[in-house]
C-alpha cells in the first residue's frame, strides 16, 4: 500500500467516524425531545414515542434507494448530500418550536422524518466504507466499534442536554426550550460537511463491484444475511426502546427530565465505553462468540430489571439542570443502564457476520440494513403501547426488547452460519 493510499485511508477514517457521530447525536435527539409532547397528549407514552418512529421510518423509505445512491455518486457525495438533507430537517424541528398545538406536532414529525433520512443515508456510507477499509473480519469489525464508541459519545449528549433545557415539564413547556441542542446539531452539520467538501476521500473497491441483474441471486439469496438483517431490525429496537422507555419509567416516578435524561444519557456513555473496549476485543475475538457473550449478558440484566421490585431505589449520579449530584432512582434503571455494555459491540458484530462472504453483494446488503434499522421505532413505540395499556406498568414492556435479545444469541449460535458458499459472489 502506497503513503498516499494510507494517508488517504486515515482521512477516510477520520471522517467516516465523526459521521458516526452525527448519527448518534442526531437520532437521539428524538426520545427525548418526545417529553415535551408526551405532557401535551395527555401524557400518551405512545404519543411520546411518534417522533422516534418518524425518525427510524425514513430508514424503510431510503434504505434501499440509498445503497443505489451510493452506487451511482460514491461514498464521498452521498455523505454530503445527507449532510445538506439533515441540516434541513433539523431547521424544521426549529419550525415547529415556532408553531404551536397540532400543526407544530406535524412540523416536528416531518423534521424527524427528514432527518431519519439524512442518518439512514449516513449509516448506507459509513458502515460498508470502515469494514472495507479495515479489510474485514477482525479488522474491519474493529474500525465498527471504533465508530460505534463516537456515536455513543454525541449520543450520549443529547439526552442529557435536552433534559436539561427542559426542565420540569409544565403546561408551559414547548419544543422551542430546546433550540439550543437543535443549534449545536445544525452546527455540527456544518462543519462536517465543509471539511467533507475540502478533503479527498478515497472510495473503496466495493463500490465499484456490479452485480449481474440477469443473476438469479441476491443479498436475499444468503440464509444467514436475511436473520442479520432481521437481527438489524431487533437490535436496533431493543437498542433504542430500553433507554427510550426508561426515560419515561423515571419521569413517572417524579424524577425531573433532566436527571432522567442524565441516566438515559448514562446508558449511552456506557454503550461507548463498551466500543472503546470493543475496538480492541474485536480483533482478538470472533464476532460470533462476542455476540453470544453480549447477548446472554443482557438477557440476564433484563430478566433481573423486570423482577426486581421498583420500591428498591439506588443512588446514580444524575445532571439536575446546574450541576451534577447523587439521586435516588429505582434500582432497575441500574440494571438497564448496564445493558449499554451489552449492546455497544452487537451492531458491528451483527453487521459483520451478516456480510460476511457476500462479496459483490456487500453494497445491496447495506441499503437492505438500513432499511431494516426502521426496528428503532417499531419496537420502541409497541413497548410504549404497552405501558399505556398495561396502565403504565413499564416492566412488564421490557418482556419485549427481552424477546429480541433471545433471538439475537440464537443467531449469534446458528443463524450466522453462511449455508450458501456455492453462489458466486466474484
């Protein structure tokens, strides 16, 4: 490899793992914004969790067309195309700030929307562009967790900061208390984009692969690639329903959003400190055996969360909107705020195993993950339609990421299996 080469791979790094970033930053702006309209409609956990489906409903709509996208333009325009598309749709979050009742309601869902497309795009570039440039396997899984753990990081912000300019939810409270986060993610599209213009960026050989549309085969062809992407749709629904909902289990036991967001926020910080160790477990350790070990270590957290009684409290250092201090929360909070630990490396793992020896297939199998990652907000607001059904009993909920994570150690043991090695992928 040539030192122009390699110094244009770390440039290509660099980047792809501060876009990394922006995803995290971006997609968790939507939970926790949903307090302020959850307080008013009633208080509808449901209702709360609409702007997250917007957000994760762009993925099944853009999907697949942006794995075409990126096809036809490349890595580097594709990214700055969504870069444009998401500062747009966070402008109109804005809007909605300005509007009031209904019509800034529908405002806010359609700037989730089309911001759910500007991340999906992001997500269809930077996934296949660090596995490839890694090589794959071990290598290329490394470079995963390595933009996982920055996505953890701008993740972990936003709870916390959006908690903090609300405050405590009154009548009074509207979307326009949070400008200030909408700012700093407008800002930060901003800057990316411009020194994502200025650089060169070297696109990877996988782009340039066709595949014969005459072919009768596909990503679908590969037994193991269709429950990867199944597992996509799950993780990412469990990933985001178990803090998402946990911020509302706590608002409901009178805790201010800004120290709930603060221990939603902390299950983020933990998903990064999962990455950071990730990075460098990933090329010691096989994806198959790293995600049999993740996910029976959540089932276990969870099953501990949904038995154990809610009078039970513990102290966890929380964010009160001026400073940081110790505060009394249910004790099963803990136990799914441990469950970042577990999920931070089941993306890259996932990703990894499901794409493994698709060859010329890898960029039509990118389109149809994200696409599957729409989970993110089907899961989370069936969870939270279960809360208000069952009262607002919010363990009882937690019985479905649970599911999901039964599934994903299945196919970690048996599902990842490439039974299909005789279709050509040259």
């Amino acid at each position: 490899m040539t030192q122009k080469k390699q110094n244009g791979n770390v440039v290509a790094i660099i980047m792809m793992i501060a876009l990394f970033g922006m995803i995290g930053f971006v997609t968790n702006l939507a939970a926790p914004a949903g307090t302020i309209w959850k307080s008013q409609y009633a208080g509808s956990n449901f209702l709360g969790m609409l702007g997250n489906l917007m957000n994760f409903a762009a993925y099944l709509v853009m999907g697949i067309p942006a794995g075409k996208l990126l096809t036809r333009i490349g890595y580097k325009k594709t990214a700055l195309f969504a870069i444009v598309i998401g500062f747009a749709g966070i402008g109109i979050q804005f809007c909605s700030g300005i509007a009031a009742g209904n019509l800034g309601f529908a405002i806010y869902l359609s700037g989730a929307f089309i911001a759910g497309i500007c991340v999906c795009m992001l997500n269809t570039v930077v996934n296949p562009m660090l596995n490839e440039i890694g090589g794959g396997g071990k290598k290329g899984g490394a470079l995963l967790q390595a933009g996982g753990a920055c996505n953890s990081l701008l993740g972990t912000l936003a709870p916390i900061l959006v908690g903090a300019l609300i405050g405590e939810i009154t009548k009074d409270t509207a979307f326009s208390d949070v400008n200030l986060v909408l700012f700093i993610a407008m800002g930060i599209f901003a800057v990316v984009g411009i020194v994502l213009y200025l650089v060169n960026i070297p696109e990877p050989d996988v782009n340039k692969s066709v595949v014969d549309k005459s072919s009768k085969y596909s990503a679908w062809s590969f037994r193991h690639f269709v429950l990867g992407a199944i597992g996509i749709f799950i993780y990412v629904g469990v990933e985001v329903g178990i803090p998402g909902t946990m911020k509302f289990f706590l608002e409901s036991n009178n805790i201010l959003p800004a120290a709930a967001g603060t221990v939603a926020g902390t299950y983020w910080f933990l998903m990064l400190v999962g990455r950071l160790a990730g990075a460098g477990i990933a090329r010691r350790v096989s994806s198959k055996i790293l995600l049999t070990f993740t996910s029976s270590a959540a089932i276990i957290l969870v099953l501990i969360a949904i038995f154990t009684p809610t009078s039970i409290h513990v102290s966890m250092p929380v964010f009160t909107g001026s400073a940081f201090a110790w505060q009394q929360v249910p004790v099963n909070a803990l136990f799914l705020v441990l469950v970042g630990l577990c999920t931070s490396v089941m993306w890259g793992g996932i990703f990894n195993l499901a794409v493994e020896g698709l060859g010329k297939y890898v960029t039509t199998a990118s389109g149809i993950f994200m696409m599957m990652v729409v989970g993110g907000g089907i899961l989370p607001l069936i969870q939270n339609w279960i809360v208000d059904i069952t009262g607002g009993n919010f363990m009882i909920s937690y019985l479905l990421p649970l599911a999901g994570l039964a599934y994903l150690l299945l196919y970690a043991l048996a599902g990842s299996k490439n039974v299909n090695r005789d279709i050509p992928v040259e």
